[in-house]
C-alpha cells in the first residue's frame, strides 16, 4: 500500500516548491551507446515538444504524446547528450519531468549520470538530480536506488536552492528523493523544510501520510507531534 502510495505521489512531486532547476555540469555518455535513429535536432524538439505539453493546461487527445515517440524512438544516445551539455531544454524540463523522460527510454542508461550530478557544485544542479532520481526509483527494482549513499550524505547540505519558492536547502531535495525509495531518513528535514514552504502539502503531505499511516492534512504541528512521538514507519 506504501509503494503504491509514494507512486501516486510522483503526480505531485511536480509540484515540488514550485520551481524548476537547471542542469550546469557534464557528464560521459557511455561510450558503448551509438548515435542512431532519431538525430540530436529531432530528439532536442521532440523533449522541447514535451516541456509544451507539460506547461499546457490541455490535453490533445487527437494527436500522440511526445512520451510514447520518445517510448518508441528510444533515442538514449542524443539524450544523454542533451543532458551532458546542459541543453536549454533540459534545464526547462527540470529534474522531475527529466525523470519521466529517462523511465520511458531506459532508466538504467541515465542513473549513474545522475548520481553523479549530485555531487556537482551547482545546488540547483544536485536538486535537479535528486527529483530525476526520486522519480525513477518509484519502483522496488529501480536502478536509481544506487543513489542512496548519496543521497543520505545529501541530508546535510543546506545550501539553498535558487528558483524556488523558500527557498529551500538541496537536503530537503534528497529527502524527498529517499522517501520516494521508501526511507524514511529525511523525514525531520521534511517537516523542517515545510515550515517556510507555503506549498508543502502538495510537495510533502504524501511522504507524511505514506510514514504515518496517518493524514492529517494541512497541520504541520499535528505532523510534527506525531512523528516526535512515533517517529516514521517504514
């Protein structure tokens, strides 16, 4: 019930302090992935038609999604391009809808980018990998959960995120990220985040709910009292 409650809760994670992040440094591409299929101009307008979709307010039913294109195209080589050189259209997308993006053509071929990145000097940088991460490792067998380590030794760092509304530190990023893996490390820095996000019900109150087994909807206090008194369950 807890898994199926933290992947519903990838729906909201977009809302996550109301911002998105660019991505600044770079990273090797495997170097056993060939360039075929789709060339770099047409996979760089096919994640900028995505970046559309996701800012519009309608759905077009009548034509196909730029996911299922992507599904099909596969185009790991030039995306992982994209992402290496920072595209614009990368740092647009931000890091959660990236992650939609790396669960439809292959997770697997992104994770160690990205676990990477976390350790880039840029916060906005590392806040980018986390929320990719969190979204990959919905699933149990997810290849993002390498990232753990990381993502804990992330706790720590309080550096502010730029563009976010706080805004708040890349610790609250990478706790976000560990819940989404089912851990319950960041709760605390979860509960201290929320007290300066005015959105936090949207981007927190399914990780509290998903380690409580409780819903207290918008009382922070009450949130803090009962973790204070029965910590969180995992």
């Amino acid at each position: 019930m807890r898994d199926s409650r933290r992947q519903l809760g990838i729906v909201v994670l977009v809302g996550l302090m109301g911002g998105s992040c660019s991505v600044p440094g770079e990273t090797a591409a495997p170097e056993s992935l060939e360039p075929e299929g789709l060339g770099l101009e047409e996979t760089r307008e096919l994640v900028r038609a995505y970046n559309r979709e996701v800012l519009s307010s309608t759905i077009d039913f009548d034509r196909p999604s730029v996911l299922k294109a992507l599904r099909e195209e596969r185009p790991i080589f030039q995306l992982l391009r994209l992402f290496n050189e920072r595209d614009p259209v990368v740092e647009r997308l931000g890091g959660t809808f990236w992650g939609i993006v790396c669960q439809e053509v292959g997770p697997g071929s992104f994770v160690e980018p990205l676990i990477q990145r976390l350790g880039d000097r840029d916060p906005r940088s590392r806040a980018f990998a986390c929320e990719a991460l969190g979204l990959i490792s919905a699933r149990e067998d997810s290849p993002a959960r390498r990232a753990v380590p990381a993502l804990i030794a992330l706790l720590e760092d309080q550096e502010p995120v730029p563009g976010y509304s706080g805004p708040p530190p890349v610790a609250a990023f990478a706790a976000s990220a560990l819940a989404y893996m089912g851990r319950s490390d960041g709760v605390e820095v979860l509960l201290k985040s929320a007290e300066t996000q005015k959105h936090w019900p949207l981007s927190y109150g399914h990780h509290f709910r998903a380690f409580s087994g409780e819903d207290f909807g918008e009382d922070l206090e009450a949130w803090k009292s009962f973790f204070a008194e029965n910590g969180a369950k995992d």
